[in-house]
C-alpha cells in the first residue's frame, strides 16, 4: 500500500505547500489558527451527526497539548478507493481537499467556509494518529507533518464504531501550541445548540496552574469537563441568549421546514430591551455579516406582523405599518439554514449571498409564523404593541440622533474636555478616556502632547443596555465620545473617519472602575463595534502597588507580581507598600511611568472573536438579574488578550 503512485506524489507536493505557507488555509499559525485545526475535525464529525449517523463526540485536550476527536458514527470508509489504490481514509489525510469526495450529499459542515479537510490538520501537525472502528476491527494509521508514518493496519478487535483522531500542532509551524479551554467550550456549546439531540463533551486533562500532577503515571480524570446536549436545539440557544434578559412572551417561537432542498429553523423570543440579538448560521457557519438568509427573515417578519396588526385592527388602515427595525426591537432570534452549497461574499466572509436561501427563509417564516400567531391570540398583540411603541420612541430618537450627527459629521466642535494631540496621523494618535476629573489632570500633564489626547469623562455613564434611545443621544458623556472619535455611529459609522488608532480606557483598578470600564464597552460595543473587531480599543493596566526602596521605585499590577517582585528584591528596607486605590492617587509622573509611557505601558487589546459571547456577557452584567454580575469581570477578562505595547 505504500507503494506511491505518480499521483500520490503531487499529493504530498500538495501539502508541503500547506506547511510553506499555512495562512493560505488558515487565518495564521496564531491561536486562532491552532483552533481551526480541532474545529476542522469536530466538523467532519459533526457531518456524520448530520446524516444521522452518529449522536456522540468527545473532545479531549491531552496533557501535552494534543487534542483528540471521538465519535460514534459509520467510521471513515477504509476500504480501497479505485482512483488511488488507497484506503479513502489515507486519501482523506493526504489528499488537500479531499474532503467530501467521497459518501453522498446531504448538508455539510465541514469544507464551507472555514472548511480545510483534514489533509491541512495533518500537514500542520507533529504527528497525528487515526483509528477507525469498524466491521469488529480496529484501523490505525499514523501520519506526520503531511506524510504517511504507517500504512492503515489493523491493531485490533472492537465492538463500536467510529472514528478516532488525535493530533499534535507541529511546534514548527505554530507560534501559540496552547489550546484554550474557554474558546473550544465556546464553539463546542454553539455546535451542540445547531445540531439538536448531538451530544458533545469537551475534556481537559491538563492540571490547573499551580496543580500537583501525580506522579504515578497520569490520571485519566477530566480537570475540567462540559457536556453539551439539547434536544430543543435554537430553541434553547435563545432560552439561553435570553438567560440574563427579560422575555415579554412565554413561549419561545420555533419553526423548521424544507424548502426546495434548503433546510430552514428559525427560533425567536421577543425581550423587554431594546436591541436586537439576531444570529446567523449556514450549515453551523456563523454568518457574522447576514447576507440573504437574513434579509428573506427581516421581510417575512416585518410582512406577517404587519398583516397581523392589520387583521386585528392593532394598527388602522391609514396608519403607517410597523418597519423592520420596530419589529425587532428587543428581539433575539436564530436563524439556521442548511444547504448543499452556500457561497459567500469574497469580501466579507461571512455574508451568504444565495438568492434561493432568502426565498427559502421567507416562504418558511412566513407561512409558520402566521399560522403560530393564529395559534396563539396573546403573542402576537404582545409584540405589535411593543413595536408600536418602538415605532414612536423611534421618531424621537431620530431627531436627538440628527443633532449628534449634525456635530460629528457636519465638521462640528470637538468637545471642550477633550485636550487633542498635534498630530494630524490618526494612525500615530491615541485617545485616553479617562474617568474623573482629577485622573483627566494628571493625565492631561503627563501625556505627550503631540500623539496623546485625553478625554477626562465627568458624570455617571449611561447604561445603553437599559436607556431608552433619545436618552442615549442626548447624554453628553455619549456625545463627547462620539464627536472625539469622529467616525459616528452605527449606518453613519465610517471608520475612515476615526480620529485615533489607539483608544485607551482608563480606569481605576478597583470594582467602580471595572464597572464604569464596562458601562464605557457596552457603548463602543452597541453603536460602533467595528472599532473592537478591528482592534482600535484597548484597556489600560494601572498599577495595584508601589514599592519603595531605596531610591528605587516598583510597580506591580497584580498579588502575584508583588509577590514575585518582593521575592526578588527582597523585604529588607522597603518602605510600607502603597496599594492605589485611585487613577487620581498618582501623579503625573507616575501615571506617565506607570499607565501611559508607550516604552512602558500595559494595555490590553480589547477583541471579539465571538459576537454570541459578548452578547451574553453585557445582557449578563446590564440586565435585571444582579447575582450573575459579579462573574462578569472575570468573564470579560476572558475577551481582553494581554498585550504589551
Ligand atoms: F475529518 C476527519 F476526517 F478527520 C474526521 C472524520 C474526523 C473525525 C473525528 C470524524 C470523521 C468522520 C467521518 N466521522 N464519521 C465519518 N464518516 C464518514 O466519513 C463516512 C462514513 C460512511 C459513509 C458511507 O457512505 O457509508 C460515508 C462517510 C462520509
């Protein structure tokens, strides 16, 4: 069997061209790439589910930073493919884009838009093993660095099926080889939601930091475990979006039909807020950008509304009818299609542009959802006379909304707190928003003048979650931060417009200033959130502690630096260490040496690789319910790289 056709040679020229030059099939050889390799497998496996072939897969993270996939379906064919003489599990690992080449249709997962087979997992892996269960026997191959190590052999007797990949990152091509229990759990949890009754358990063998590892040979218990199963499916993914929000319905709207072969699922659960939480997905790609699905269940919303509103006299005949975003007001909604082959925007990713998937979402919806609020007499009255209150708050907002425009785009004045920077480069400015007005002096006198603006902010900070619109653009503090960075908000937002490449939240390093950080994040995150994803907003770290002695200074950020700075220069004549408890406790050269000097600084890169999460994390902090709050911090520190600078 290794007896390597002409062909099988161009293969392994294939992936030689892979480990060359890894960020043509990945988005790089950083963390995120590292975690395309566990989601490429899981997806092939998770296409098995969707065929109904399998109902249980096992992500495990090795001690050693190698991940291994699980499931319990047919297991990759191994028989001989005619074409190469090879098993096709062997062409599946060495042939790029081998994937789908063989079994029959049906919706795939796996080879969409993130889809790279898992030819690329091998190319990029140490060594990579994979055992197929199947017909009583146990198939095994091993593979490294795209290449075949042993021919598939059979190494044992087995009662189950499935398959089995496990997978080392090659050191030589990775520069992160740390897998992220938060990101897999994640992603894994999203999965599980999109393919109902799937069971999915993620397991991390490697000790917590600090944890004795035994050393008589190493445990086989989880450190850490999550198991992910939901026969509601989106049902209860927006059960669980809405966890920390406050529906106005009881009953959680939910539709799934077949339309000229596209799959269509639609739930949806209006809340009492004033935002829309709607996601997205083809054949479980998140489409962060819409694209026709989207737009085919904005018109059979809007239209089955209105044709209800109407029918019941909720809205009279020379009313204007209720317009999409009344509708959706507070509405959190997920859309999941499947389809054989979905095609994206070049441009933005994650825009589906098949026409036949907004007719197929439209037709589903609609007709559904009419027979739904037929069904139901009180739902449907509940959410028309939200929407027409929403519909009049909007008129009001509109007009507080023009005014702001007016001022930013009209070459309006820069607020009077903001002291600007000289330079004219916005890609060399930075913007420090800063709470209080004393923290905004000293700031003000140590920052240098020709790149750092400072923005002091004065006042309590609006919570966007839970203000009405015309509130939100009638604040001033909002209205500061708006004229400053100069790119307006959400359809008028143009991020050619921004002012500073760099905007710096600086707050106090205690409770208060984590929150008003947030209250600060919820904005930027609602009304110009392409500042977060292109990586414009960063936190700054002020330190916990100074130590003095001698003549020396030495700041710590945290109780373990301070530790491990005592530890090194030791307790013998320190003066009694400060702990800050404000910004406004330093003095500007302090807060210069310590928070703002870029040779020195700490900030923090503030990211969203996933819109759902933070979704979650500002309902959780914003809502009603208090007792989940406090988890926010830390969560949110999950969101927040360290990043020096
Ligand atoms: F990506 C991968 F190849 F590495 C991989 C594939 C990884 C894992 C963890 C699982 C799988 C996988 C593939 N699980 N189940 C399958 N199923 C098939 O490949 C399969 C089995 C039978 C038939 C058939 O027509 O009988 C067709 C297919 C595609």
């Amino acid at each position: 069997m290794s007896d390597y056709s002409a062909e099988n040679i161009q293969v392994l020229e294939g992936l030689e061209g892979v480990r060359r030059r890894p960020g043509m099939y990945i988005s790089g050889t950083n963390e995120k790439g590292l975690h395309q390799l566990v989601n490429e497998i899981v997806d092939n496996a998770v296409d098995e589910a969707l065929m109904d072939a399998c109902d249980e897969i096992t992500v495990t993270i090795h001690t050693d930073n190698s991940v291994s996939v699980r499931d319990n379906g047919r297991g990759i064919p191994v028989g001989i493919q005619a074409q190469t003489g090879l098993p096709a599990v062997t062409v599946v690992y060495t042939v790029l884009h081998a994937g789908g080449k063989f079994g029959n249709g049906g919706y795939k997962v796996s080879g969409g838009l993130h889809g790279v087979g898992a030819s690329v997992v091998n190319a990029l892996s140490e060594w990579l093993i994979v055992r197929v269960f199947t017909g009583g026997q146990i198939h095994e191959q091993k593979l490294s660095r795209g290449l075949v190590v042993t021919d598939l052999e059979v190494v044992g007797e087995t009662t189950e099926t499935g398959t089995f990949v496990h997978f080392k990152p090659d050191p030589e091509i990775f520069e992160v080889l740390e897998f992220n229990f938060d990101t897999m759990k994640q992603r894994l949890q999203e999965t599980a939601f999109l393919t109902k009754g799937l069971k999915i358990n993620l397991f991390d063998m490697r000790p917590r930091p600090g944890q004795l590892v035994p050393s008589s040979g190493t445990s086989s218990e989880p450190v850490r475990k999550r198991t992910y199963c939901y026969e509601g499916g989106i049902s209860q993914f927006v059960e669980h979006i809405n966890k920390n929000k406050t529906p106005i319905t009881d009953e959680i709207f939910y539709c799934s039909a077949v339309y000229e072969k596209v799959l269509v699922e639609v739930a949806m659960q209006h809340t009492d807020g004033y935002l829309e939480s709607t996601y997205s997905f083809v054949n479980n790609i998140n489409t962060h950008d819409g694209g026709t699905h989207i737009t085919g269940f904005r018109a059979a919303l809007t239209k089955t509304l209105n044709d209800y509103a109407k029918k019941f006299n909720l809205i009279k005949e020379n009313e204007k009818p209720l317009s999409g975003d009344d509708v959706r007001e507070g509405l959190t909604a997920v859309l999941s299609i499947k389809m054989e082959e979905p095609q994206f925007d070049s441009q933005s990713k994650g825009k589906l542009v098949n026409s036949e998937a907004r007719t197929a979402v439209e037709s589903v919806l609609a007709e559904h959802f009419a027979i739904f609020l037929e069904e139901h007499p009180g739902f449907g009255k509940i959410i028309v006379e939200k929407s027409l209150l929403a519909a009049r708050a909007r008129e009001a907002a509109r007009k507080a909304r023009e005014k702001v425009r007016k001022t930013v785009l009209e070459g309006g004045r820069l607020p009077g707190k903001l002291a600007d920077c000289s330079e004219k480069d916005p890609a060399l400015c930075e913007l420090y928003i800063v709470e209080g007005d004393s923290a905004g002096g000293s700031a003000k006198q140590a920052r240098t003048p020709t790149t750092q603006a400072i923005l002091p902010l004065r006042g309590k900070i609006l919570n966007v979650e839970k203000a009405r619109p015309e509130q939100i653009f009638s604040n001033a503090i909002i209205k500061d931060m708006i004229t400053a960075v100069g790119t307006g908000i959400h359809e008028d937002f143009d991020i050619s417009k921004l002012r500073y490449h760099k905007i710096i939240l600086m707050t106090d390093a205690d409770v208060d200033g984590s929150h008003i950080r947030t209250l600060l994040l919820t904005f930027i995150y609602r009304f110009m959130k392409d500042l977060i994803i292109e990586g414009n907003i960063y936190i700054a770290q002020p330190p916990l502690y100074k130590v003095e002695k001698g003549k020396n200074e030495y700041y710590a950020f945290s109780d373990e630096e301070l530790a491990a700075l005592l530890e090194r220069i030791g307790r013998e004549g320190i003066k009694p260490i400060q702990r800050y408890k404000g910004l406004g406790e330093m003095n500007a050269d302090q807060l210069w040496d310590t928070t703002m000097d870029p040779e020195k600084r700490i900030l923090r890169q503030v990211n969203l690789d996933d819109g759902i999460a933070a979704d979650l994390i500002f309902a959780q902090l914003m809502g009603d319910k208090v007792e989940p709050r406090r988890e926010f911090i830390q969560e949110f520190a999950l969101m927040a790289k360290n990043l020096d600078i």
